[in-house]
C-alpha cells in the first residue's frame, strides 16, 4: 500500500491539523487522540512516511525501530501507566480496523480495560 500524503496524521505532522502534543522530538510524535476510548489514549507515530508496522517493521533503520519502541514505554511511564498497567495497540489495514493509514501504536490505560478484543460468537 503506497502511503497517502493526505492522510489526517502527514496533515498534522506538517501543521496543517492542531493536535494536543504528549512528546515530540526529530522523530517521533504523540498526542492524545480525539475520540479517546479509555481514560488515557495517546497516540505515538513516526514522523517517516510509514503506512503501518508491517513497512515500518521492514524498512525502518533498526535503531530507528529501537527508539520508537523505548519511546512508547517512556510515554507511558510518564504519563503513569507503567505500574498500573495500560494497553498498546497497532491495527493493521483492514481486518484491523486500521483507519489512518499512518503507523501509529495506541497507548490507552487510566483504568481496567477489559477484554483486548470482543469476544467472537462460535
Ligand atoms: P486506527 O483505527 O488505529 O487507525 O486509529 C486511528 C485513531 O486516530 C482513532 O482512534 C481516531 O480517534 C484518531 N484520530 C483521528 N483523527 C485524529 C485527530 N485529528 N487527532 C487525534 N486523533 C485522531
């Protein structure tokens, strides 16, 4: 999937949507995202031009990786969920229900989250 450069996070990573910023470096970004689903719900993107994890997984630097993972737990640490505890979560095209097709790990805790997904019926 080739990566849409009017996707809603390249727009605000080039400033042309606001966001309320958690952390941001050369790098990486998080902000808390609009619709939360839990008390706590930050999102946590690279500013390369990454669709998900899988091209992000395949083609990013493994340094680059390296830093993206240590800074989702450092976010989530500062923003209290480390002890806790908290989900992170990256969906992936379309049975992942992925609807921004910039790669992004959701952090979300604040509280009990329940089942990771819904249960399916058999
Ligand atoms: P996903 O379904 O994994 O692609 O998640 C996309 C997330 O982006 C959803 O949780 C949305 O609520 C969130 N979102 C969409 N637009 C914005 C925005 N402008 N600022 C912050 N979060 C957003």
């Amino acid at each position: 999937m080739a990566y849409d450069l009017d996707n809603t996070f390249a727009k605000i990573l080039r400033g042309e949507i606001p966001n309320d910023t958690v952390y941001e470096d050369d790098e990486i970004l998080a902000f808390r995202d609009i619709n939360p689903q839990a008390p706590v719900h930050v999102l946590v993107i690279p500013k390369g031009a990454y669709v998900s994890i899988d091209d992000f997984g395949r083609d990013a630097a493994p340094e680059v990786i390296g830093r993206f993972f240590a800074r989702v737990r450092a976010i989530a640490d500062e923003l209290g969920l480390a002890r806790p505890g908290y989900r992170a979560i990256a969906n992936i095209g379309g049975d992942g229900g992925q609807e921004v097709p910039h790669f992004h790990v959701h952090i979300l805790g604040g509280g009990p989250l329940g089942r990771m997904v819904a249960k399916q019926s058999s």
